[in-house]
C-alpha cells in the first residue's frame, strides 16, 4: 500500500533514528526527505509546506518526559501525517441503514458495493445489493456475480435505461438490514449525471451518500469530492486502488483539505479488501510501525485456532504447517501481513523478493498432495528415492521439495524453543527469518 511513499519515509526515519543525537541540520534534512516523498505521492505543495513548517516548530519543544529527542521528532512527524490525513476515526454504525454510491468511471464503484456488502455481512447484518448503474453495460453482471460469489441478495434489472425505475422496482421488491444502491458513473460530472443521482436520492433517501474516488485521481480528488458534495451533500469518501498508485497521498489528503472524511479504503482486487479508514493506524503502517488489532481482526476470520494452538506447541505434521501458511495467504500478500507486524524490513531481505517466495509456497501445496499419509506424519523417513517420486508425482523439482522439508523441520524446531510469551513478543519475526523471509 503506498509502498514507494512509505519506503521513502520510512527511510528518512530511519536515517534520523541512526544518529546518537539530533540537531535542527538533521531535522531539515528529515523534513527535505519527506517533502520530495510526499511531493513524488501528489499531495499539494501548500499541505507539505505546511507539514513541514509544523515539524520545524515543534521538533525542538521541551522534551516530554521519557522521551529522548530523536523519539520526540519521530513522534511529532508521526502526529503531523496524522493530521493531513484526517485525524478522525470513521464511526462506522452496525445498524439498518441505506447507502447511495456516487462516482465517475473507473473508480471501482460496482466492485466496492460488493466489498461494502462483504464488510457489513461479516458483522453479521444482512445486506442487499441493487444495480442502479444503467449506463455502463458490463456493470449488471459483475455486481450480479460478486453479489453470488458472496452470497448477498441482488437486485437489476438488465436492459433497463431508467435507473429510477429500477430503484423504486427494488424498494417494493426487496428488504435488508443494509441497502447498497450502485450507481451509473460518467466520464466527467455531466449535468445528466447530477440529475440521475439526485433522482435516486430522492427515492431512496438515503443515510449515507457515499462518493468513490480512486486512488489515482490524486489531488483531483478535492476538485471532484468538492462538485459531488455540492451537488447530493456526501457525507463520506471512499478510497480506491491504494494498492495500485504511488498517487493515494494526494487523494487522502485532498479529501481532508475539503472536509470530506474518508471513511474506508481498498487495498486489493478481492472483496475482502476494504478496510474502516482509520488515520491514525494508515500513517503508523506508513512508516513502519506495527498495526498488530488489524492483523488479528484479519486472523480471527481465517486461522483454525485448535491448528495454530499445535503449531506453537511445536506438535504439528506438515498437513497443519501448510493449513497455516494457506491460512496466512487468505490474510493478504505476504508484503501486507508483515507491515502490519511492524517486520516491513524483512519483506526486502527475501532472496528474489515476496512474490517469488510466495510463488514457491504455491508449490508446497501440489508436493504435500503427492505425500503418503505415513510421510505427512512423519517427514523424517522421506530419502532421496521418496523425494525422486514426490517430485514427479508434484511435477515440481527435487529441490522445492528438499526446501519445504527443510523450512517444516526448521519452523518446527524454532517452536519447541518459544514459549507463548516469547511468541507475543515478536518471536514470530525470528519464524520468518528461519524460512528465510
């Protein structure tokens, strides 16, 4: 997520938390740092004087108590992110409610009604999905295939130009505890677009007026959050593509210049990739510090607890090692995962980078499958003829199949030495090195 952007901080903290002590040279070369980081991300010129001019300010305060100066300047450019970016926890109301989206082309409107729709019925409410969108032809069947892919309740009505029609349709039709209405999309904000859109407001009257912006967009984004404010009075933003763009810097902070609060952001293709849009949290993750309650809100979702209970007591045969490494691949990338542990650093030490060792675990799946049950549960037997037949029986190559051997045995080893408490601590970076992450 922002990586070039959250590189270049991160290393210009780095460099600042590298010396024995700091003086104002070293705080203007940090602030030069950062400027180019966040200039190169598309935020305004204006925001970053600004940021920059606060940090100059307050760098050089009476130290808090326990703090040392470094710390302090490192906690004042933490403060000072926060502050471009919104500041504001969204407040996100478990409750039945109905939600009109708002957007132009490609900003990834019909995909996040389905994210919308996923995150809601997660939090154990009901939501239904209606296609309003009359203009794009693709979009009736690709919210009707998300929506079953989710198991959410559709409602279009293909071929039908009056998205007015469709609404009131669906309303007489339907009931859910989250109503989430798609609406059609243009090239620019046209006047029949603000005229459609006002349309649907009306009938539906809605208690959230959602507009999706992509990440992309960068500062444009204040131009557009602006116009649709103006024109249907939004009340929350939601950014796309963060995953995608070096730009993100730029559209989160141009919604906050006009007020406009963003209350989630996506980070995938999947519909499992939308997140609450929570400031404080986006900057610590920016710069590297570790968002451990995300990580376990995602953990809850998908790890089977009794399996990772074995994993740490060291007692596991390779069937249980793999279901937590596929486990840990329903979390996210692999890039993801560890700057939520605050380990980002590791990502760039992996021989070949993330994606080729993540492409290896692939692997691992197919050699496991061509296993008998007695080597699963004892991988100690298996010798050179049992690796040969393995590694034709997989298709894979005799050394993948030495090296998922060699990471079980070395993961295995390094569990029997941790105990829980170590665990909690950070002795999962220690795991990870061993499997050479």
């Amino acid at each position: 997520m922002l990586k070039g952007l959250s590189d270049k901080l991160r290393g210009a903290i780095d460099r600042i938390t590298s010396l024995g002590s700091v003086d104002k040279e070293d705080v203007e070369n940090l602030i030069k740092d950062m400027q180019r980081a966040l200039i190169g991300a598309d935020v305004e010129i204006d925001l970053v004087f600004k940021l920059s001019e606060n940090i100059k300010n307050r760098a050089f305060d009476k130290l808090p108590a326990g703090l040392t100066r470094k710390e302090h300047v490192v906690k004042v450019v933490y403060e000072e992110l926060t502050n471009i970016m919104g500041r504001e926890k969204p407040i996100i109301e478990l409750k039945p409610k109905k939600i009109l989206l708002a957007g132009l082309y490609g900003s990834g409107k019909t995909s996040t009604a389905a994210k919308l729709a996923r995150f809601y019925q997660k939090k154990g409410l009901k939501p239904y999905v209606i296609c309003c969108d009359v203009v794009r032809p693709a979009a009736y069947e690709q919210l009707k295939q998300l929506s079953e892919k989710i198991d959410v309740p559709f409602y279009g009505e293909k071929g039908e130009k009056d998205s007015s029609k469709v609404l009131k349709n669906a309303l007489r039709k339907i009931s859910g505890d989250i109503l989430i209405v798609d609406s059609s999309g243009r090239n620019a904000l046209e006047n029949n677009l603000i005229n459609e859109i006002k349309g649907l407001n009306n009938i539906l009257k809605p208690d959230e007026k959602i507009l999706v912006l992509p990440a992309d967009i960068g500062q444009a984004a204040r131009e557009q959050a602006d116009a649709f404010h103006a024109a249907l009075n939004i009340t929350d933003v939601i950014v796309t593509k963060l995953d995608a763009t070096a730009k993100g810097g730029g559209a989160l902070t141009a919604c906050n210049a006009t007020g406009a609060k963003v209350k989630f952001i996506t980070v995938g293709e999947t519909v499992e990739d939308l997140q609450p849009f929570d400031p404080e949290k986006f900057v610590a993750r920016l710069i590297g510090f570790p968002d451990l309650e995300t990580l376990l809100e995602k953990a809850k979702s998908v790890v089977d607890e009794k399996k990772v209970s074995k994993i740490i007591k060291g007692d596991f045969d390779i069937d249980d090692f793999y279901a937590q490494i596929e486990s840990m691949q329903k979390m996210g990338p692999m890039s993801q995962v560890l700057d939520m542990m605050g380990a980002g650093k590791l990502a760039r030490k992996v021989p070949g980078g993330l994606d080729v060792q993540e492409a290896k675990m692939k692997k691992w799946k197919f050699i496991i499958q061509s296993m008998t049950r007695e080597e699963k549960n004892d991988p100690e037997i298996i010798n050179s003829s049992r690796v040969k037949r393995i590694a034709k029986g997989s298709g894979c190559a005799e050394s993948d199949v030495r090296e998922l051997l060699s990471n079980y045995s070395k993961v295995k080893k390094m569990m029997k030495k941790f105990s829980p408490e170590k665990l909690k601590r950070g002795g999962f970076g220690n795991v990870f090195r061993g499997m050479g992450i």
